[in-house]
C-alpha cells in the first residue's frame, strides 16, 4: 500500500484518493458539515461496506450521506449509473445489447471525454473517470466475468 492510499476501517480494503472536489459536490449538507477540508479522503469499492469516503483520522461517510447512488455498492442495480456524466446505467447498457448485439457506451464516453464533456470529479464518487466501471459491467453483462 502507496503513500497515496489508505485501508478502510471496516473492511481494510484500500482505498483511492478522491480530489475534495468530489466531496464538495456529492455529500449532502449535514455530511459536508462533518467533513474535515484538510483531511485526505479515500473512496471504498468493496460492494459489502456501507463507507464511501474515509480518512486516515477515522471519519467515514456512508452511502446515506451521498445524493447519488454508488454504483460500486449497488452493481446489480440496473438504474445506478455506471456512468454519471452521460447516463449510461446496466439497464441502457442491457437495452442497447438487446436491440443491436452490441454496446457502444464505452465509444460513446471516450469521444465525450475527448471533447471534454465529462465532468468526472464533481459527477462520480470514485472522483474519476468510469470507463473502467463501464468495462465491468459490459463483461458482466456478457457473463464474461
């Protein structure tokens, strides 16, 4: 584990930086009343942990406290976005596969990106881009993994 990662304090799976800007946009009022600015705050994927955000001090922020919905915590739910800049969620990614045989989010998101359309910091909880998550849920969707 790198200087630049910290282990949650519930499940010990490391966790990812996130800029304070992702905070700043995605916790709710009471939530943002608790932050502390100057901590470093990590971001938790594990699916079974309730803490999104955490800090090495000890304060944690929990999916109630986001007003958005963490695909990572929700993965089989087909209306989380996977996605949050441009919408694309496992039931449009499901429907797209259905009707053509294929799925395009994943072009569509990068030239979007390219354009400079996202706005990943202040949409995703992660803090950054989601292609990865679009990749995963795309092979889950296959049954490839």
């Amino acid at each position: 584990m790198g200087a630049g990662s910290a282990r949650c304090p519930r499940t010990g799976t490391v966790g990812v930086p996130v800029p304070p800007v992702t905070l700043e946009s995605l916790l709710q009022a009471e939530a943002q009343g608790r932050r502390v600015a100057e901590e470093a705050h990590f971001f938790c994927a594990e699916p079974s942990c309730p803490i999104v955000y955490f800090t090495r001090q000890g304060a944690t922020f929990s999916t109630q406290d986001l007003v958005v919905p963490v695909w990572q915590k929700r993965p089989d739910d087909a209306e989380t976005p996977v996605c949050y800049c441009f919408g694309h969620s496992l039931s449009t990614m499901a429907e797209e596969l259905a009707q053509t045989g294929r799925c395009t989010a994943q072009l569509d998101i990068a030239s979007k990106v390219k354009a400079g359309l996202c706005d990943c910091e202040r949409r995703n909880p992660q803090g950054r881009c989601c292609l990865g998550n679009v990749a995963i849920a795309l092979r889950r969707l296959k049954g490839e993994g």
